[in-house]
C-alpha cells in the first residue's frame, strides 16, 4: 500500500479422487507443466524474504507453498515445470477469470487463467476464503480489526452498527445469517466455474484444489493461551462465543463445500482442515498458523504485517508436504512417500 487503503488492498486474506487425465500417464522423469493459482496461503502472505521479481503488492514470499511442493516431489522422482506461481494475497475465486484491483495507482494483477496454456499438465489452485469474506467475518467479531489493527484490511465489517463481542449471534439469524449464506452460494458458484475455465484452458491439465489449515482446535480452551514472546492470544480479542462458529460455521463448511466441488468435478483434494488439527494458531510453539494480530516477518513500507491467520513457516512446508503427497497418490498413483 502507498497508503494505507492502497496497500491493504494488496495485502487482504484474509486460503479426492484422482482424476482421468492424460497427466497422470505422464512419465514421472519428464517434467510436468504446472501452474499455481491461490491467494496468500499459496503464495506465503508474511512468510519473508518477499520476492520482489514478482508484483510486490501480492507480498508472495521467495519460498512459498509452490517451492516446497516442488522440492517434495522431485524427492519422488516427480519433476514440475512451474511455468507460473500466480498467487496474490486478496485472490478471491472470481480472480482466476476477472483482474484483480490492489488499489491506489498500482496496475492490477491480471486474470490469474492467463497462465494457463494447452500445455498445461497440472493446476493447483488454493483460493476461497477470499469470495466467502473471512476478512469482514474477522473485523465482525474483532474490535482491534476494525480500528487501526486491521489497517492492513481493507474490508468493512459485515454491519458496523453491531458490536464484535455480539458477532455469534450476529450470525446465527437475521440479516447475518443471510449474509452468510450467500456468500457460501457465492463460493459454490464461483468453484463450478473455476474448474469450468481451468477445464477450458487447459483442457488436459489435472487439477488439485487445496483446502485451508485449521484456525481454530476442537478443544477451543486451548486458544485461551497467550502466544509466546508476548504476542497476545492467538485470536486476538475475538471473543470465545464465536470461536466455536468460525470453526464449524466458517472454516469446517467451506471446507465441505470445497471438497464437494472438487469431487464433482474429477479432481483431487488436498483437505489441510483435517491434517492441521494438531497445529492451530492456538497451539503455541507448535502452531503453523500465526496469530491474528502476531506480527509477521514481513515489513513493507514500514509497516510490519501481522499474520492475519496465514501459515507460518513450518505450517507453509507442512502443507506443501500435504500438497505434494496428495499429487503423488491422486495424480501419480504413488503410493504414501
């Protein structure tokens, strides 16, 4: 952002069955033309170096979720020919097909389906959080977000007039809850036609979608616990009423959801939500996703960036493991490595 509004543009989150394709029979010693689509999971939203080859403001790390998968898979003898890493922080689904607006003077991000060619063997997209509006359900249920803590956020709230600590109710009937569901309709729609354009544009590619990490345990005490080194508990001052419905209402149903599509589709799904657990932004030192409000290692224009919820380091090689794997078995037919 060169200025705030201009910046958070750039930088907002805040994220089967193997199918037919000629990929699969590809030789596992001729490298495979792959591209990356996603948000800022994919693309490692505070994980720095920042890689400055690519657009600055979609704060893709050097080493992000498309490096470690790579690394994987070679280790199995399964070459990729990364011919694009297209993620930005802020991709909602509709990015694949329309351009992306990172505010201010900076240019636009393309259509991230502007990769893909014919060529194209293997796509792997992350992208969904974005379309559902985890950005504006956080600033709902977050005081801090709404004030200078979430400047970083260009979202608004879902309905400013309702108080964060009142977000679960908010959300359970009325006016929220109808917000609510549409935007998982919006989501169900925008899927069918992300794997429609991906289809049409890469007509023998496999396709993987790839789930997001657990925010929140199943034993949501454990979010109680302070972040080590003072940074604050892990939710920030989201209250504990809605800790549960960001679990099971937010992330446990896109994921569902995701999950459906991929399988009505053909392709292959990579559920992060059930192998991250273990590992939540409440889980301490052995968390692999940052707090909502943990400073990051990100600093850009001065600014250092919380983690808003994105996978740490050890969360971004756990996933690429879980990436790589499910291409192995669902694309390759490779048994667990």
């Amino acid at each position: 952002m060169t200025s705030p509004r201009a910046l958070a543009m750039a930088l907002v989150v805040v994220l089967g069955t193997a199918p037919a394709s000629t990929s699969a029979s590809t030789p596992a010693s001729a490298p495979v033309p792959t591209v990356f689509l996603g948000d800022g999971v994919v693309g490692g939203y505070g994980i720095a170096p920042v890689d400055e080859g690519a657009r600055l403001s979609c704060v893709r790390a050097q080493e992000n979720l498309p490096d470690v998968v790579e690394d994987q898979l070679a280790d199995q003898s399964i070459l990729l020919d990364i011919t694009a890493d297209v993620s930005c922080a802020g991709a909602e689904l509709r990015h694949v097909w329309e351009e992306q607006q990172l505010g201010g003077d900076v240019p636009p991000a393309p259509p991230q389906k502007r990769a893909l060619t014919k060529d194209t063997r293997l796509v792997v997209a992350g992208l969904g959080a974005g379309t559902l509006g985890l950005g504006r359900i956080l600033k709902q249920c977050s005081a801090k977000l709404r004030g200078t803590a979430g400047a970083l956020l260009p979202e608004k709230p879902v309905d400013e007039r309702s108080a964060a600590g009142d977000c679960a109710a908010y959300f359970a009937k009325g006016a929220g809850a109808d917000w609510l569901a549409g935007r998982f309709e919006q989501v169900d729609k925008d899927l069918e036609k992300l794997f429609s354009e991906v289809g049409s544009e890469s007509p023998s590619a496999s396709v993987v979608l790839v789930g997001y990490p657990r925010l929140v345990p199943k034993d949501v005490k454990r979010c109680r616990t302070a972040l080590p080194e003072g940074a604050g508990r892990p939710l920030a001052d989201v209250p504990e009423s809605a800790w549960p419905f960001l679990d099971q209402q937010v992330q446990s149903r896109l994921n569902s959801l995701m999950a459906q599509r991929a399988k009505a589709a053909g392709a292959v799904f990579v559920d992060l939500y059930a192998t991250t657990g273990g590992a939540t932004a409440c889980d301490g030192d052995a968390r692999t996703t940052g707090g909502l409000l943990e400073p990051s290692n990100v600093t850009l224009l001065h600014q250092r960036h919380p983690w808003f919820l994105h996978p740490n380091e050890p969360g971004r090689d756990q996933n690429g493991d879980a990436v790589a794997q499910a291409i192995a078995t669902g694309v390759f037919g490779r048994g667990p490595a």
